[in-house]
C-alpha cells in the first residue's frame, strides 16, 4: 500500500480525510481517542512542509449546516493536542474554506467545517456525490486517506476524491489494515469472537459470516437477546426487534453443524430502564421479567465468558457487554476487557463505543494487540469485503 512516505508532500496542498467522528455529550468531548489517532499522520505532514487541509464528519446532521454538529470542539481538542491552536473553516468547499486554504503556509494546517453539512458527501447518486469531490480537489494537489472508521461508506470524500487525486494511505490506516489483515486469510487458532453492543441489526450479519472463520462466537450486550429469544426465553422489554429472532436462530443451527460454539449469557443483570439511580437485579438468562430489560451481562456470565478466552490465539471484540456507560452495568464489559488484556493471544479491540469503554474501564490501548478506530469499518474488513476507501486507493 501507497503511504504519506512515498508522496512529496512539502509545499503542495494535501487533503487529510481523517474520522474524527468522537462521542459527545453537549460540547464535550467525551472521548478522545479518534483524534489521538490522527495526529502521527498529521504531524509528519506539517513536519514534511505540507499545506495541510483536514476534513471529517460529525455525526448525522443530514446534508445541511447544523451547529449543533459542527467540529468546533474538535478543532479546539485537536489544537490542544498538536500544541498550537487549530483554524476551522465555517465551511467546507465555500467561501471560508477558500480562504483558509489559500493562507496556509508550508507545515501549516487547517480544518474544514463537517463533511456532511453537505448532502452530496454521502449521496447515493453518483453525479451528484462526483460534483461535490470536485468541489473538494478543486483547491488541493494530493489526497490522504487516515480515517479508517468511515473507508466502509462509498462517500464523497471517502470514495471519490481519491480517484481523483493522486493518494496515499496515512499512518493510522496503515496500522489498522496490518493489524486487521491478521484476522483474515491465515488466523492463529483457536479464534474466539467476542460481539456485542447495540447495532443489532447492522452485525447480526457479521455473526453468519464469522460462523466460518472463528472457533467460538460469544454473544453479549442487546446482541444476545435475539439468541435467547431463539431459544424461547423471554426478553422482558430488552431491545429486540422480532425480525432478528428467526435471523438468530438460523444462526445456532448453521453453527452447530460447523462445529462452531456460539457462547451467550446464562445470567442477565435488569432493571424498569436504563438509568443510574434504577434499582437492578440479577436474573437467569430464562427468567427475564415482562417489565424489566436486560443491561449487562450477569456475574455468571462474565465469569463463562472470561473463562472462554481463556487459551486462545486471537481474540477479536466488538461492542460493549452492557450499558457500560452507567457503572451498574459496566461489569460484563471490565471481565472482557480484562481477559483480553491478561491473555497471550494477538487481542482486537473495534468499535468507537468499545474503545471508549476499555478507555472509561481504565485501560490503555497498549494492554492491546491493536485498538481500531473503526466499528462498521473493522466489522468489514475482518470479514474478508472491499471498503471503498481501500478500493479507491489502489486503483490507478
Ligand atoms: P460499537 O460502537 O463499539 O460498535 P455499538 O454502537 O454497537 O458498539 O453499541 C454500543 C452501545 O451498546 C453502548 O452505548 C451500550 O450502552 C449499548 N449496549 C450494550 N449492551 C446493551 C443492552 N443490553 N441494552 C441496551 N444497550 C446496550
Ligand atoms: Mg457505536
């Protein structure tokens, strides 16, 4: 692969796509860890003299200027970061991005206002996505693609400025393709996958396709409940939608006869709903109460599934055990957390939410083999598809 090494970057005009895509609470930024991921490339920009142009999106502010997803508190966490203060255009291929970009100055830098304040980024028309990767080169010379968590989406910035410039893969990608390259093709067994969270239905999906590759498959977080209702058990008011069930249990049968072991939880931890000051109870995983939801796994289970990373070789983790964000429900994913980092297996940590929750569990990336920055993204690549961001990149 292309890397920023290999382009002659002082002087000229380089588009950075980087995914800065942080969870927020209001304004602050509640966890750093996409930004921190960006800047080796960013500073070997600027240290190399090029004019650099970071762009990125924020949330889902529907192709139209939104303050409230606007990158402000980015930029300004961003400028913490690199130790000097970050200029962010108001727009992102106006006026003001103009001008911005016309001031910088060799090892200068600049950031642009959200992506997705424009429809055409993420624009299934393909014209009408092209007009805008137009609009994006017009004032640039070369593009580099570091952000990892959004190269899943054939988008505007992601997909077509890079057929249209000359590219290269930043530091951040590269690291993330070596280290998630290891999860496909030639695997160190026993592979144990570890999936939960709350995008139940964009990875059921991923649960078919891993049946094959991995040796065992636990199932924690919402993502269990379709298993369980599979069963028969009753969920309480969990969240489950009841088009996954039969999706679930087609899966347990397919495993079974790949000899593949699909782990879920025998204990849930519930309450009326997920708040902090709600009183919670431990249940068996068959005796969920019609009005209770399940928000972590149980102690039993933690236990199980802790014991069943225990001896393997990789082990890939996506999605929180639990609602890990309030502390009551936080144990399911501490015991992962902690098996991975205690164990001698090449360990993946993906998802934005996942590396936020080992990062609020008190662990640093370096108990890992590799943290990604990308959920969607890593869910993809590990399962052996085309990213368009990637795509993109090789061709001529
Ligand atoms: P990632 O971003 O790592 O890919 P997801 O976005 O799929 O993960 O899910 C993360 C969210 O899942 C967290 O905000 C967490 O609170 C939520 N979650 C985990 N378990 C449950 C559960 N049992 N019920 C509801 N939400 C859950
Ligand atoms: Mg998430």
């Amino acid at each position: 692969m292309k890397t920023i090494d290999d382009l002659a970057v002082g002087g000229r005009h380089v588009l950075v796509r980087a995914d800065l895509n942080v969870p927020l609470d209001g304004g602050r930024i509640v966890d750093d860890g996409r930004i921190r991921a960006s800047l080796p490339t960013l500073a070997a920009l600027t240290a190399r003299n090029a004019k650099v142009i970071v762009c990125a999106h924020l949330g889902r502010p529907g192709g139209r200027p939104d303050p409230r997803y606007s990158l402000a508190p980015v930029a300004a966490r961003l400028g913490e970061l690199l130790g000097h203060r970050v200029k962010l255009a108001a727009d992102v291929v106006g006026p003001s991005a103009h001008h911005a970009i016309a001031a910088l100055r060799p090892g200068g830098l600049v950031m642009l206002e959200n992506l997705r304040f424009n429809d055409g980024e993420t624009s299934t028309d393909d014209m009408e996505r092209g007009f805008f990767a137009d609009r994006l080169v017009a004032p640039v010379d070369l593009y580099v693609a570091d952000g990892f968590g959004a190269m899943h989406r054939k988008h505007a910035s992601v997909y077509d400025v890079p057929r249209r410039l000359p590219s290269a893969a930043g530091y951040l990608v590269q690291a993330e393709v070596t280290a998630l390259s290891r999860l496909t093709g030639d695997i160190r067994r026993p592979y144990v996958v570890v999936l939960g969270g709350a995008k139940i239905t964009d990875k059921l999906g991923v649960i078919g396709s891993l049946i094959t590759a991995a040796d065992r498959i636990l199932v924690g977080g919402a993502m269990a409940f379709p298993f369980l209702a599979a069963q028969g058990f009753k969920v309480g008011t969990s969240l489950l939608e009841e088009s996954q069930v039969d999706i679930a249990a087609g899966y347990l049968d397919q495993a079974a006869r790949a000899g593949t072991e699909i782990v879920l939880p025998s204990d849930v931890i519930v309450a009326a709903e997920p708040a902090a000051d709600t009183p919670h109870q431990v249940v068996a995983a068959d005796a969920i109460p019609a009005d209770r939801m399940g928000l972590d796994i149980g102690p039993e289970s933690a236990r199980l599934f802790a014991a069943s990373i225990v001896g393997a070789n990789t082990v890939f983790w996506n999605g929180p055990m639990g609602v890990f964000e309030l502390s009551a429900y936080a144990d399911g994913s501490r015991a992962v957390a902690q098996a991975l980092a205690g164990s001698n297996a090449f360990t993946v940590v993906g998802g934005g939410d996942t590396g936020a929750a080992i990062r609020a569990l008190g662990y640093s990336d370096s108990a890992f083999g590799h943290v990604s920055t990308g959920g969607g993204a890593s869910l993809e690549f590990i399962q052996g598809r085309t990213l368009p961001g990637l795509a993109a990149l090789e061709e001529p």
